[in-house]
C-alpha cells in the first residue's frame, strides 16, 4: 500500500472514513473464527457486509496501482473516473428513451452504483463527509423554499422513528 497516497485519501478527518475499515480487516483476519485478542468476535458474517463503502475504498487502493502514473493525482482520477461513468448511465438513458429494444433496468441499476461509489471516493479525497453534506443541503434548501419550512425537520425525525 503506498502510504502517500492513502494519507491523500483520508487525510485529516477521513480516519473517520478509515474506522470501519480497519475493523473490518480485524474481523476478516480472524481466520480460524475463533475471535482474536483484539476482542473481535468470530467471523460470521461475509466481509464488507453493509459496509460498502469501505469496501470500495479498499479495493479501489489495490486496483489503483494499475492505473499509475496518472491515478497519483487521486482527485483528478477520481474526478474524471466520475464524469465516465455519469457518461454510461446518461448513455443508458438515453437509450431507453429512445426506445431501443432490452430493457435496461439491472445496467441502469448498476451505473447508478458506479456513480455513487466514485463520488463517495471523490468526496473522500477531499475530505468531505457526504452525508454531513447532504444533509447541509437538505436545510438549506428547506430555507430557500419557504413551502418546505419544517418538511425536512419532519421526514428526518421519521426516519429517526421520533
Ligand atoms: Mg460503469
């Protein structure tokens, strides 16, 4: 793992990102599933599960290596990476609304995912918490629609079951 580039992902805050992970690599080293000194419990569950994004950040350090020397700039990678695949899911679209035969829910599902999963990387490179984000801009933009006053307010304690 080239250490340079791992700090540029995560550095500062993103140690936050790095916890799960960490965790994760714990429990899948527990290979006799026994547990470890480290208070893990045995490993009953498959790796990564419901920790995606986790998971792509460590694949995404394996496969980078490939893609030298221009993935050491991560966030332009990362960056253009996105604008790609944006790219495919438009192209899908399009061609659903243009009425070509097959039905492309599973790929439109599937480039879906690939959006999501490099801007949660690109969000990362720049230390930015996308969820904290999201939801920066969920009253934000509560305050600039004044028909919305107090939706947002409603739906997350909903969410929150309160
Ligand atoms: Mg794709």
């Amino acid at each position: 793992m080239d250490a340079r580039l791992t700090m540029r992902i995560y550095a500062p805050s993103g140690v936050r990102q790095i916890g799960p992970l960490r965790a994760s690599i714990e429990r899948h080293d527990d290979s006799d599933g026994a547990g470890n000194d480290r208070g893990c419990p045995p490993m009953t569950t498959p790796l990564w599960a419901g920790n995606w994004r986790a998971a792509v950040v460590a694949i995404h350090e394996k496969v980078l290596k490939k893609w030298r020397p221009w993935s050491d700039e991560d966030r332009r990678f990362l960056a253009l990476a996105l604008a790609g695949e944006v790219g495919e899911l438009a192209n899908l679209v399009k061609k659903d609304w243009r009425g070509d035969a097959g039905n492309r829910g599973k790929l439109i599902r599937e480039e879906l995912a690939d959006v999501r999963i490099y801007l949660e990387l690109l969000a990362i490179a720049h230390d930015v918490d996308l969820d904290e984000a999201c939801l920066a801009k969920v009253y934000e933009l509560q305050r600039r629609w004044p028909e919305a006053a107090g939706v947002a307010d409603r739906a997350l304690r909903e969410e929150e079951g309160q």
